[in-house]
C-alpha cells in the first residue's frame, strides 16, 4: 500500500480488523457514555428530582436524534486518521484481494471534494505518516463510509421492526373475533349453567395437538411442529384453550378478563426492547465486520444464522402447544367444565419465557443487518464492486432475508404473543398503564410502612419475633396488593 493513496483508501481495501477495531472503539464509547446517563436518571428518579430527570431525557433523546456516533466520528476524525502503522499489517485480512486493488474504482470527484478539501486544510494524512515510513491505519474516506454503514444499519433496523411488529399485529388484531365470540359465550346463561363434561380426546384442542403417546409420538411432535409454523401456526382452539389456561391461572376471580387486549399490550412493551440495539447485538456487528475476509463469503453463510434460528424458534413455540396439550390427554379421559391446560416455565428453554424475545431480537436485527449491508454496498461501491461477492452468493442471500421477515411477522411473532403468556408468571402489562403507576405508587408506600413497622417491632422485640412480624406484614401487603389488582380488573370488565 503506498503511502500516497491512504487518503484514498476505501473499505474495500481496509484490513477487516482495523474497521472492527474503529466500531469497537465508537461504539464503546457510546455504550458507556448511554449507560451513564441511564443511571444517573435513575438516581435522580429515585432522589425524587423529576425535573432534573425529564431533562436528562430529553438530552437522551437529542443525543439519539443527532446521533451521538456521529459525533464522536467528527470529534476523534482528525486523530484516528493521524494514526500510523507498518505497511505490512495493512495487506492481511482484506475485504478485496490485493489484485484487486489496482482495478477498484475510484470515487468520483464531486462525491469526495469535501472530504479532499478537508485533508487540504491540515497536514495530509499520507504525508504525516509517510514521513514516518508508515501509513495511515484509516482514511477519512473509508471513516466516512463507516459512519454512512451505522447510520444504515440503525435506520433498517428500526424500520423493519416496525414493518415486523405492525404486519404481525395485524394478524393477531384478527383473533380479536374469537375474543368476543367467547365473551359472548360467556354472557350466555343457558351455557353456562348447563353442567358440561367434556371429553378429552374429543376435544378440538387435542384432537389438533394430540400426537399420541410413545417414542414415535415425541419424533411425529416435533415434526408436525416444524410443519405448522408456515401454516395455520394458530387455531380458534389453540387461541382458546390457551386463554382459559392463562385466566384460570392468574386471573380466576375474573373470567371476563380481556385476554386479547393484554396480549396486545404485551406484545407494545415488548417491542420496545426489539427496537432498540443492544450492546450484544453491537459485538455482532464487530465480529461479522472482523470476518468479512476475502474469500470467506462470510456475509453469505451468516445469513443462514437467523434463517435456522427462526425455524428453531416457530418448532419450540408450536412444540409447547403440543406439549400443553400432551399434559391434559395424559392425565384425563374426562373433565367436568371446561379444559384448562397448566402453564408453566418448564416447556420453555431453560425455563425462561423471555430468551424467545431475545431470539427474536436477534433474528430481525442480524436480517436487517445483511440488507443494510447488501444495499449499503450496492449504493457505496456498486453491484460488481469486489466486497459485493458473486450473484450466486447475492440472490440466496436476498431470498433468505425477504423469507425470513415474512415468516417472523406471518407466524414466528404471532406465536411468540400467544404462547409466552404460557409461562408461570404474568406480565406488568395486565394492568393498564394508569392503573400500574397508582399499583406501584401504592405498593412503594406499601414497602415503606412495612419497614417502619419492622424497625419498630425490631427495637421493642427480640431479632426472630421481628423479623417474623415483618415477613407477615410483608405478606399481607401482598394479597391486599393482588386483591386490589383483581378487584380493578373486574370492575374494568364490567360492561
């Protein structure tokens, strides 16, 4: 690499692992300095300073709106530019081969005059290391293209979310008719009086759910899983066997609670953490960016990461459907009522409901990534550029990218909505919003009178009698606190 052409020099001919090394460092620091200020709104929440608190917000969110990557790419682009290396760490791990090199095409003149002028106002670059014997470990023009990419990346993101959230909401939108065909069953005096048994194996729920008993059950389980997410992954019997399971559980002393709007709910809170991009998903970045090697075809078998991921995630989902089902056809022959399945953590990977939101999280933010990455190269450096790869590479890839947002908002996020309400504990989200700022207002002056009680009881009685007497206090606030719950929910219903 001469020393001449380092201020030229693009992505195409910038070892991967100084452009890992650059992301690293920006986004580190922007990680850093967001988490700062993230606990320090927290400790002026809790000090009770609102004020100071909605400023310190706001200044997120023009920190967010400007872009605060962009600012530490102008701040530190003069130094990072200036910094000088052997000319042989530069020819290892290249995008392009070094054959390549003399055959790329040169940006054209009125795209990089702005960015030449700038090197003209200060000591060039080349020049400053060349007088080293070095070169300069990153150009302005290959800085710029990576600040371009981040913008990319985070606007593709966000906007295929969306697209995600919005597509898929409209499917789950249409189960609101079962909904209100149940509430009307409901309010039906002759049904509902009318003692039922019901049977089993006659139910619709099982007789769709049920694959037997036995080795070969467990195989025909999980294939007939793996085949329902990509048609009728949902069902009226799966919606309603499901939503008396989650409302006999955590909602019994309400039966007209309005499963449908919770679900909804859920799914909005939920989709706040979707859209953001974590620090993890930053380390992917990194990673694929330090193995973006010439010859590799990297940003093509990578593509099959979310495409296996999602498929696992939709099998899981349908799976634990089935094995709701297994639960109840193992045990009954006959039920008097309704029948109810048992939710649980136990049918969900490592008993945690939650890893399917961070599976989904990932899947839509590594699929947005190889588009942004597509299209940002197609625009940047053309269609025939050498980082761009061969069509054979190109069109799999794009293919498995459309199939993979169609599939995650058609069925995977569909099921994700339903079937996570089938863990052990419910979510926040079962209050309306105004209902869960006076539940935690009450429950925290709840927490504080119990203190007090206990710090009284504490110096009029012996360590075990006090401690005792708090544990109790402690327990009563929380069935007033659940009773409360429930009474606002039922008088909520209430038609």
């Amino acid at each position: 690499m001469a020393g001449s052409e380092g201020e030229g020099t693009s992505l195409e001919f910038t070892p991967t692992w100084v452009v890992a090394a650059v992301c690293t460092l920006i986004v580190g620091i922007s990680l850093a300095v967001e988490r700062l200020l993230h606990y320090a709104g927290k400790k002026l929440k809790k000090a009770g300073q609102k004020p100071l608190y909605e400023a310190l917000q706001k200044i997120k969110e023009e920190l967010m709106l400007l872009g605060f990557i962009s600012l530490l790419l102008t701040v530190f682009q003069s130094r990072i530019i200036k910094i000088c290396v052997n000319e042989g760490l530069m020819d290892h791990l290249l995008p392009c081969s070094l054959n390549a090199r003399d055959e790329a095409t040169k940006p054209k003149p009125e795209a990089t005059s702005h960015l030449r002028h700038l090197l003209a106002e200060e000591a060039s670059p080349a020049g400053y290391c060349g007088e080293k014997g070095k070169v300069p470990l990153l150009s302005l023009e290959a800085l710029h293209h990576l600040h371009i990419f981040i913008f990319v990346l985070a606007v593709v993101h966000v906007t295929f979310s969306v697209f995600t959230v919005v597509f898929g909401g409209l499917k789950i939108r249409q189960w609101k008719y079962w909904e209100d065909s149940i509430a009307k069953e409901n309010f039906d005096a002759s049904k509902v009086l009318k003692p039922r048994l019901t049977h089993v194996k006659d139910h619709d729920f099982i007789k769709t759910r049920f694959v037997g008993i036995g080795k070969g059950s467990a195989i025909r389980g999980w294939v007939h899983s793996f085949c329902k997410q990509f048609y009728g992954s949902v069902t009226k019997s799966d919606y309603v066997a499901l939503r008396l399971g989650f409302i006999t559980t955590h909602c019994k002393a309400n039966p007209k609670f309005n499963f449908h709007k919770y679900m909804i709910r859920a799914l909005e809170d939920d989709f706040k953490k979707v859209v953001g991009i974590s620090w993890y998903l930053w380390v992917f970045v990194v990673v694929f960016l330090l193995l973006n090697i010439n010859g590799w075809h990297t940003y093509f078998w990578i593509a099959f990461v979310p495409f296996i991921l999602l498929l696992a995630v939709g099998t899981k989902l349908e799976h634990i459907i089935i094995q709701l089902a297994h639960e109840v056809a193992e045990k009954h022959i006959a039920i008097e009522g309704e029948l109810v399945v048992q939710p649980s953590d136990d049918h969900f990977w490592f008993h945690r409901p939650r890893i399917v939101l961070f599976f989904i999280h990932f899947i839509l933010f590594q699929n947005a990534f190889e588009i942004a990455f597509f299209f940002w190269i197609w625009v940047q450096y053309g269609f025939d550029s050498c980082i761009m790869g061969q069509v054979r590479y190109i069109i799999p890839r794009l293919i498995i990218g459309v199939f993979i947002q169609v599939l995650c908002s058609y069925s995977t996020l569909p099921l994700y909505a339903l079937v996570t309400q089938m863990g052990t504990h419910f979510k926040k989200s079962i209050f309306d919003e105004h209902m869960q700022a006076k539940f935690v207002g009450w429950a925290q002056n709840a927490k504080k009178k119990v203190a007090t009680n206990a710090g009284t009881n504490g110096s009029s009685h012996d360590g075990p009698s006090g401690s005792n007497g708090s544990s109790a206090a402690t327990s009563a606030a929380t069935s007033a606190f659940k009773g409360i719950q429930l009474a606002k929910l039922n008088q909520s219903q209430q038609p």
